[in-house]
C-alpha cells in the first residue's frame, strides 16, 4: 500500500529505457470478422517482443500520442484503435457502441498473433474507451485491463435521463457529415438556448412500439407490453453486430445510430436499459459479468456522472466475473468525468488538481501492469478511496467498506435533521415544483464544458422555493461518511407523475454548503406491489427509496450536514412534465415531505469511526 499510495502522490518517476528517436511508429488497418477494416498506429519500442497496451477509441488515435510515446520508452508496444466509424477506420458513419464487442475481441486476437507480442496484453483509457477495455476483457488472453470513470452498464438509471447537451456529445464525436468540428465549449454555449428548451419527459406508461417493429415482428401483437420489449431485448441480443445495428436504425426511423438515439432505447426496451448496455451482447447481469476474465484496475472519481455503474460493476464482476476477474480492484478518486471534482483544499492538495484520466496516470499504469505481470497485486488493496475534508487516500478490503456502520439521521420540524426519531405529530413541509422553472443543475456529477463539476456552493439555490432542506446541528467532532447513502422519503404529491430528488452537502462554518451526491427517482419507476399502479394517486402518502450514489468525506467538527429535497436537477437531467404521459403543456406539482412518527423520513449514512 505504501508504494501505491506513492504512486497516487506522484512521488514515483519510472525512468525510461530509450529515447524518443528509437521509437518506431506505424499505422496498420486492422480486419474484422465481418471484413471492416479498422485503423490502427502503433508505437514500437527498439527491444521486441514486448508487453503491450491497447486502446479503442472513437475520439481519435492521436490524443493518445504522448501517453503512448512515455509506455513505448518504457518498453511497452502500444497499439491505438480508431473504432468502427471513426478516424481512418471504415466505414463512413459511425453507430455508436453497438459494434463494440465482436470488434474489440477481434482485436486482441489479431495483437495475440503479432510478432512484437510477447504473451501481455493490457489496456488503457476511459469513459466510452473504458467501455471497449470491458468489450477487450471477454477475450481468454487478456491479460488485465484499467477502465477510467466507466462501467458495465448495469446500475439502475431509476428512469431518469441524462439531458445536459446530449446532442454535443454526438455532434464532435464520428466523422464526416455527422461530426461537427468546432470546439466542445463553444458547441455547448451556442446550444444552452436548445438545451433548456428541451428536455421535458412525458411518456406515456406503456409507449407504443415503432411502427416499424411491429410492422416486421406481428407474434408481438399476441404478447403484453413488458413481455414485448422482454422479447425485443433478447432478439436484440440473438442478433449479429450488422444485424442490431439495422434493427435500431430501422425500428428507430434513422440512418445512424448516435449517442441522442439513446434516449429513444426506453419505449422499444424498456427503461432499465442503459445505453451501455448495447456494447456488450448479454442476457443478463451475471451472464455478462462471467464473460469478463481479465481482473481490473477500475478507476472512477466522487463526482464521475459513472459512479454508480463504476460501483455496481467492480461489486458485481467481483462477485461473479471469471476467476481472474474477481481479483480486479477499485479506485474511487476525489475527480470527476474528466475535470478535478472536489475543490476544498485544493491549493493545498495536489491530488485535487488531478483529473485522474490516461494522460495523468503514466505511473499508475505502470504500476498495475507492473504489479499484474509479477503477480503481485495482493500488494494493492482491493478497494483504496480518496477521503475528502480529510484530504487523505484511504482502504477497504470491500466495497462497500465492511467496518461501515449505518445510521440514520431523521428529517424533522423547523428543518431539523437528527438521530432521533420524530414526534408523534409534526407538520410537513411543502413546495411547488415547476417543470418550466426547474431547479437548476449546480455543480455534482455533470459532463460539461460550460457548468462546473464538482464540490461546488449550492447554499444560494437551497434558498429556491422548490428546495426544503433539513440541517444537522454543528458536530462536536470529525464524522467519517464512506459508502452508499439512501433516502427514504414519505412524501404526496398533487401529480399523478413526478420526481424526487435528494442531495448531501457539507456546511461550513462560515455558511457554504458544499455538494457531495445526490439521487433522484422517478415515481412510476418505484418498486410496486402487486396490481399497484404505476401513476401516483394524488394526495396520497408514498415511501419512496431515493439512491443517493456513494461519498466519502470528513465532516469536520463545527461543520454540518444538510440535506435537501427537491423535484428537479435541469439541465443534467431531463424534467418531469408532471403529466404521467397525458397530453397537455406542463403541470404544476404541489410536493409533500412527511416526517412524522408514521411516516419517519431518514437519510441512511454509513459511518466509519
């Protein structure tokens, strides 16, 4: 742990072994199963065979050239992948994920067969190139891969979308006429008008299937809905890269499958299916998980929009991934998607001006390959987390950390939040949500350009009539919160539709409240008993369990715990018309919150003494 730790300081400086000049650099077109040639550059260092470290990417094989020149001095043959769509590789339009998982096996059987191979193969990069080093780890002679702020795909999206300038992500990313070449923060500012123009959620509870895929599959008509897009699904997966790919486009009215047509997945899948899920073909969680052989180094940050998928997949490919795969480990950073996150001490911290992403993690690479290839990486915990308000790396022999206990802290009057249960009577608190006045996105787990990410102050929006916050008094000594938080909220609404959304910050003595996690749920997405119905009858009293993701941070004695609620986080979410699906402009919702002996509101924290 020592070394690691080091590592994570930068106090280590791997030396290299030749200059630049002795490295070779080619390129190659690499062919697919299905005949698709997909490009390829290499960095060769002089002594061959060697180790290697690969990397898929639709973003563009050169933003990894200085990563790859460090590796190769250092002995390693890199090899970067344009994927399918993108770069030099064919074809001339790119279909987001769906090709990813034949291809990026394909690949590593082809790097296995190369003279310059010398038996590892490792892999590198985050985000959707995490996503690919996951497609990579199917194969048998994977050696080990380190995916960055990423995941399987699997964690419950609780049927809220992300909304935040979707549609700049599929505009910079590809090639040709659908990618726009402009800089990513100036798209995003051009766009702000269309982005909160937009983004209103009213589907209907059971959303007509595409006429096109009724049309083409008429045994669908026999079936109910859920048991048709059950059947949808496993047909999806029955079928070839080339034949999902038309099957999206076609059921979907498209000549391109992007990164926007995501949204439209829920009505033809169902809403638990993640976009991240198209990457690799699978039936289910534990069937995809037992496909992963090779053991990871997962990398994610505190204020990662991939947290929670990063958590559920290091849990779940440890519990059911192959037998090398059980073996990954976790690394849970103080960043965010692809920019420092928490900023609390930063000055002072080096490790808080990190992104943690490829091109800053030389010597962690390093340092995993290094300890994978001499099976050494018992020497590495299974779980090491950044402790913010500390400031300090920490370990855990799980996650979430077994020594963790939960408490609760109870929401009460006069915007109380304590350990004791409330009293017999005690009178809710209420406020209006409206969908065309949302409460906006300030800082937490967003991908953007344009709004911060991270441990941002969001004292002055918890002051909006469509937030109730609930404080602890000031601590009298540090409290340690390390793990999953959850809300369980009483609450009635006046729609027949809504959301709820909670959010912790950490209030400083001198009155910021500075954001840590939150969690929203979508109502009709609730767990429901049997013939319940999924609109909310208004007025009616609901629990509900909000997910608020996981934290770890230090409230330091003379601070305070906050919590608030409210009904939207726009525009890194989509907003709740309010209308459960009905036609009609945008409703109005009177929202409840009890916290009553019937009804006891509780914030679950996990404490760590």
């Amino acid at each position: 742990m020592d070394k690691f730790r080091a590592v994570l300081a930068a106090e280590v400086a791997t030396p290299a072994l030749s200059t630049a000049e002795a490295i070779r650099q080619e390129t190659q077109f690499v062919t697919m199963r299905d005949g698709t040639r997909l490009a390829a550059h290499l960095h060769l260092p002089p002594k061959l065979p060697a180790p290697v470290i690969a990397v898929r990417s639709p973003y563009g094989r050169s933003r990894y050239a200085d990563i790859s020149m460090a590796l190769a001095r250092r002995g390693y043959v890199v090899i970067c992948q344009d994927v399918r769509g993108t770069g030099d590789s064919e074809p001339d339009s790119w279909d987001f994920y769906i090709h990813e998982g034949e291809d990026s096996y394909d690949f590593v059987e082809w790097v296995t067969h190369q003279a310059w191979y010398e038996g590892f193969i490792g892999s590198m990069g985050g985000s959707y190139d995490g996503g690919t080093q996951f497609c990579m780890a199917t194969h048998p002679k994977m050696t080990a891969t380190m995916p960055e702020v990423a995941g399987l795909g699997i964690a419950p999206s609780h049927g809220v979308r992300f909304h935040m300038f979707l549609n700049a992500y599929s505009r910079t990313v590809g090639k040709g006429k659908d990618k726009v070449k402009v800089d990513r923060a100036l798209l995003e500012a051009q766009m702000k008008d269309e982005t909160w123009a937009s983004g209103y959620f009213n589907d209907p509870l059971q959303a007509p299937l595409p006429e096109p895929v009724k049309a083409r599959f008429p045994e669908l008509e026999r079936l109910s809905e859920p048991t048709r897009r059950d059947w949808l699904w496993k047909h999806y997966n029955s079928l070839a890269p080339s034949g999902r790919a038309e099957f999206l486009k076609n059921a979907l009215g498209e000549e391109i499958f992007t990164f926007a047509s995501t949204t439209k997945l829920n009505p033809l899948f169902g809403p638990e299916i993640d976009p991240d899920a198209l990457m690799l073909s699978r039936a289910s969680v534990s069937k995809l998980c037992a496909a992963i052989q090779a053991p990871a180094l997962m990398v994610t940050g505190w204020y990662d929009w991939c947290l929670g998928d990063a958590l559920e997949s290091y849990t779940q490919i440890t519990r059911q991934g192959g037998p090398r795969a059980r073996a990954s480990r976790l690394l849970i950073t103080p960043g965010a998607h692809n920019v420092p996150g928490y900023h609390e001490g930063e000055a002072e911290h080096a490790a808080l001006r990190r992104t943690y992403r490829s091109a800053e993690n030389l010597e962690l690479l390093l340092h995993w390959y290094g300890t994978v290839r001499e099976k050494r990486t018992q020497e590495i915990p299974p779980v090491t987390y950044y402790l913010m308000g500390a400031n300090e790396w920490r370990s855990a022999e799980a996650w979430p950390p077994p020594e963790a206990t939960q408490k609760r802290l109870y929401l009460k009057d006069d915007g109380a939040l304590a350990s004791d249960p409330p009293a017999a009577a005690s009178s809710p608190d209420t406020y209006i949500y409206d969908p065309d006045d949302p409460t906006p996105t300030l800082g937490g787990s967003i991908l953007s350009a344009v709004y911060r990410a991270g441990s941002v102050d969001v004292s002055g929006l918890q002051q909006r009539g469509d937030v109730v916050t609930y404080t602890t008094d000031v601590l009298d000594q540090d409290l340690d919160v390390v793990g999953p938080l959850l809300l369980i909220l009483y609450a009635s609404s006046s729609a027949v539709e809504t959301d709820f959304y909670g959010r912790l910050s950490d209030v400083f003595p001198d009155g910021r409240a500075i954001q840590l996690q939150n969690g929203v749920l979508r109502t009709r997405y609730r767990p429901l008993k049997d013939d319940e119905n999924a609109l909310l009858e208004p007025g009616r009293i609901y629990r509900f369990e909000i997910d608020m993701w996981a934290t770890a941070n230090r409230f330091a004695a003379g601070h305070r715990l906050r919590l608030d609620i409210s009904s939207a986080d726009f525009p890194k979410f989509e907003r709740n018309r309010n209308r459960g699906g009905s036609a009609g402009p945008s409703a109005k919702a009177a929202q409840t919150i009890f916290h009553d002996a019937q009804h006891p509101s509780y914030l679950i924290i996990p404490v760590v003494e």
